[in-house]
C-alpha cells in the first residue's frame, strides 16, 4: 500500500507525519519504505541527523516521474509512504498518482481549509485515471478544548469525498523535539500522549497491523 501524505500548502505536517507513520507501521512488523518526494529533503536530514540507522528505508525521489518509478521499488514493501513537497504542482500530480491512500495534515485554521481545496481538486483530476484512490484528512496541531477545533471537523464537510480521520493529533512539542534528534515520537517518548495517538492514527489507516504482518 502507497501513502501519499500531501498537501499543497507548507508547514502543515507532511514530514512530521510520514516520518512518524513510518515508525509506527515499522514498529507494528511491517516492512517500510519512507519517500522523500520534496525537493527541501526533509525526510532525508531527519534520517541524517540520527546516531543509528532507522528501521525502515528512506530514499529521495522528489522527481515529477515517481508514479512511474515507485511502483518498482514499492513492491518490495508492505507499506510506502511518500513525504510531498508543497506548492508545486507537477510533484504533488506525481506523488498523488503513485499513492493508493492520499492523507492531507490540516491544522484547524480558515487558511487550511481554503488551501485544503488545492490538494482536493488535484486528487479529483488523477481519478480520472485512478478510480478508487482514497484520500483522508488528517488533523493537526489540535489545541484541545478550543471551539477552533471542533468547527473545524464541520468546516471540512464541505469535502464529501475526503473524510476526516477520526484520530487528530494534538499540538505537542515532543514532535519537534524527537524530529530534531533524528528521532520518530515513538523511539524518543514512548509512553507519551503523542505516541499513543499516533499509534491510534495508523490502526486507523491499517487496521490489525500484528495480524496482517504475520
Ligand atoms: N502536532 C504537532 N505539534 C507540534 N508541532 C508540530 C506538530 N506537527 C508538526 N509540528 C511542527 O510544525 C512544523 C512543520 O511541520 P512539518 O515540517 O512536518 O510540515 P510540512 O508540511 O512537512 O512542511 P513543508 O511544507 O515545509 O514540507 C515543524 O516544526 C514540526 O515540528
Ligand atoms: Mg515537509
């Protein structure tokens, strides 16, 4: 399965969240691959600045032809998840169509949901070519207990073919502090609130992970 976590406007947590949905599904018995499809490499820094190899691939492809060059490559794994680049449009095209599952990270503000229509419109044009592509939003940054952050959910209705994953993930410092040691949330605080809702994130997208890896 190819991840394709995208969105169209900067900042709003691709990296953060490819990186750490590659520990989780890794952590869970799967065998991973972690693209880099950005031309600022940011997947690839996080995996530079670590004392010890990840336990999962990272590569670099931040190339307007990886939707014909993935699928190679992908079969070697259970699960490929790709780090988008933002604003330009010929990779996003790329990333989206090599991707079974689009995630859009959306921090609960007006300006995400505006942006957020930009990544839509460009998964309703590659399904003219790939029917049964799924794409998710994925919340982040959630500050707990703010109305901001519970219109925010409605405010994404207005996407009927893009439905909201039911696991935000809050706005927490462990996810800027692991990043810059090289570190996934799961290897740096295992036992903190980020970790466990991380983990809930990606059952989510791949339900019964321990079963499906044996
Ligand atoms: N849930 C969170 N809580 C706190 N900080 C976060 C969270 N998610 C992301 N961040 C921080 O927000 C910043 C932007 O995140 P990130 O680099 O993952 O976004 P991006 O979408 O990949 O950006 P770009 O478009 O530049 O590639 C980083 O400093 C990251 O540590
Ligand atoms: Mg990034």
């Amino acid at each position: 399965m190819i991840i394709g976590v995208l969105n169209q406007k900067g900042g709003v947590g691709k990296t953060t969240i490819a990186v750490n949905l590659a520990s989780c599904f890794s952590h869970a018995g799967r065998s991973v691959l972690l693209v880099d499809a950005d031309p600022q490499g940011s997947a690839l820094s996080w995996s530079s600045v670590r004392a010890a190899e990840p336990a999962f691939a990272v590569v670099g492809m931040a190339k307007p032809t990886l939707h014909r060059e993935l699928p190679a490559l992908a079969k070697n794994y259970d699960v490929v998840l790709i780090d988008g680049a933002p604003r330009v449009n010929e990779l996003a095209r790329a990333a989206i169509l090599a991707s079974d599952l689009v995630l859009i990270p959306v921090q609960p503000s007006p300006y995400d949901i505006w942006a957020a229509s930009d990544t839509v419109k460009l998964i309703r044009e590659a399904r003219i070519y790939k029917e049964d592509l799924q794409a998710r939003f994925a919340i982040n940054r959630k500050i707990t207990n703010t109305a901001i952050g519970r219109d925010f959910s409605v405010a994404l209705d207005q996407f009927p073919d893009t439905p909201v994953l039911d696991v935000p993930l809050i706005q927490r410092v462990v996810y800027a502090e692991s990043a810059a040691r090289g570190l996934s949330v799961l290897e740096a605080a295992p036992q903190s609130e980020a970790a466990k809702e991380l983990k809930r994130l990606a059952a989510l997208i791949f339900p019964n992970p321990e079963r499906q890896a044996a």
